[in-house]
C-alpha cells in the first residue's frame, strides 16, 4: 500500500528560470532517483491531469463544494503518478500563476493565496519550498515572448509601457520572498538564481533533490521555451483576437516553426539594464541579510 508523502521538496517557480530545463533533467533520472528514496511526477505527468490548475479553478456549482473535497482530489491524483518513496519532488510554476503574471504590477497578484492554498493542501511539516529568479530586465522581456506564443493576447503598446514601469518597479523579488513566506509561515523556503543554474547546475540540483548524483544530465534548451525572433513576435501579435483560440495556436506553431528571424528582443535601453541589474543584485543581498543561508549556491 502507498504510504503517504512525508517529506514534501517543492519547486515553485518562477517562470523562465530554467525550470523546464530542471523539470526535464529530473525526468531523465527518475529512476535514480527512486533508488534513492526520492519520487518525482514528471512536468507532462502533471500538466496532463492538470492538478494545480484544477485545484485552483473553482467556477458554478464546484466554488460550494468544501476545501477537503478539493484537497481529497489532489491528493488522489497526485498518488496514481507516484512510484512509491515517501520524499516528493514536486515542480510547478502554476503554484504561483501564469507567465504573464511577471509582468503585472504588483507580479504574482495572486500569489499570496495559492501559496497558502498549497500549504493547506500539504501541510507544514517536512515542507521546503523552492524558489528560483533571475535579473530583471532578461526575465522581463523572456516573459514577453514566451506569453505570446503560449498564445496570450494583450493591448496595443501593453509591453511598451510595462517595460516604462519596469524600470522603476520591476517584479521584485525582495517583496516576493517577504510574501511566500507570510503566506507559508514556519516552512522552510531555499532560493537559486537562473544565473547561478545556468552556471553550474549540480549544487543545486544535489540541494533541490536532497542527493548526490556523480553527474546529472546536460539538456539543451528545449524547444518549446527557446526565444523567438521579434519578427515572429511581431506577427504573433498581429494575429487577430477574432480566431477560436484553437486556430490561433496553431498560427503560432507555425509561424515559430518558420522562425529564421534574427532580431532578438531587447526592450530596454542599456541604461534601464544598468539600473535593472543594480537593482537585481541589491535585492539578492538584501534577501540574503533578512534570511542568511537561504540562498543555493
């Protein structure tokens, strides 16, 4: 009989942070991972079934029904992806939104409640969270592109100005950690950045996994997160909101299976960079002085 989770190892996000790089990695060793104690339900395992999306998502007659019922739901689907050991790894940005939500003001607006929703999903006991970011300006503009060949739609001039307001309020992620842990109080949140990742990716995925592999496997960027050209941005954007949103999917496989565009997108000017970068590096000293040792290096 399956035992229950006992200790719960999981990775929130953010977007564009190579977590599908992560995600994919851990899927190449999943068996290793099993012998060592660890289980991991893969990114497709999930976002097939949709879990946390659904978990969330409580429109008509199923906003009356009661937490449990919900918590019962997840747990259950949950268990039918897993292979046995009582250690979880869990990965899914979704726990703090949508990709678009970066470039929101504050970001993450709904954050503060689907965090809390995860914790009383899980519990507190034997729960670390995980969290991962990067500079500013470079998750910005990534957030952009990758919204619109998810295929969001947005406004006339909507990233223009946000990139404006960005340079003077960027995403912040001081006052993001200040909310993750007001919304999971006494649970242990440990933070890498995308820089860091991409740098050398073993000490935190050894932290992250809570084991030891002699080498993890190299990946690629994967295909569906590569950047696109501003060009195919452009004609992305100038698909009409008129089409189902089946048919615009498929304009936007297209059009990025034709990419051969060479521009890439690059919104901010390099003095905003300047500033945006000082202002990254400052609050990564700053959530380091309020949380010493929180950060994987």
């Amino acid at each position: 009989m399956l035992q229950p989770v006992n200790q719960w190892r999981v990775h929130i996000g953010l977007h564009r942070t190579a977590t599908t790089n992560l995600q994919d990695t851990l899927a190449l060793v999943r068996d290793q991972l099993r012998e060592h104690g660890v289980d991991y339900p893969t990114r497709t395992m999930l976002r097939k079934t949709n879990l946390v999306d659904k978990y969330f998502r409580r429109s008509g007659l199923g906003a009356l029904l009661p937490e449990a019922y919900y918590r019962a739901q997840f747990h259950t689907k949950l268990n039918r992806m897993r292979t046995g050991p009582t250690t979880l790894l869990f990965s899914e940005e979704q726990w703090v939104g949508q990709v678009r939500h970066i470039m929101d003001q504050p970001c993450y607006q709904q954050l503060d409640q689907r965090i809390a929703g995860l914790i009383r999903c899980i519990g507190t006991q034997n729960v670390t969270l995980f969290l991962s970011v990067r500079e500013y300006s470079a998750i910005f503009s990534s957030a952009y592109s990758q919204a619109l060949r998810m295929g969001n739609t947005f406004a006339k001039n909507y990233f223009d100005i946000a990139c404006q307001k960005a340079v003077t309020e960027p995403p912040d992620w001081l006052n993001l950690v200040r909310r993750v842990k007001a919304a999971a109080p006494g649970v242990t949140l440990r933070i890498w950045t995308f820089e860091d990742y991409i740098r050398d990716c073993k000490p935190i995925l050894d932290a992250y996994t809570g084991i030891t592999l002699p080498s993890w496997p190299k990946l690629d960027a994967p295909e569906s997160t590569r950047g696109i050209s501003v060009e195919t941005l452009q004609e992305i954007q100038e698909i009409t909101t008129k089409v189902s949103k089946d048919t615009r999917h498929s304009i936007i496989r297209r059009l990025v299976a034709l990419d051969k565009g060479t521009s890439k997108l690059d919104p901010f000017s390099a003095d905003a960079k300047a500033k945006l970068k000082a202002r990254y590096a400052q609050d990564l000293q700053t959530i380091e002085q309020e949380n010493p040792g929180i950060f994987i290096r």
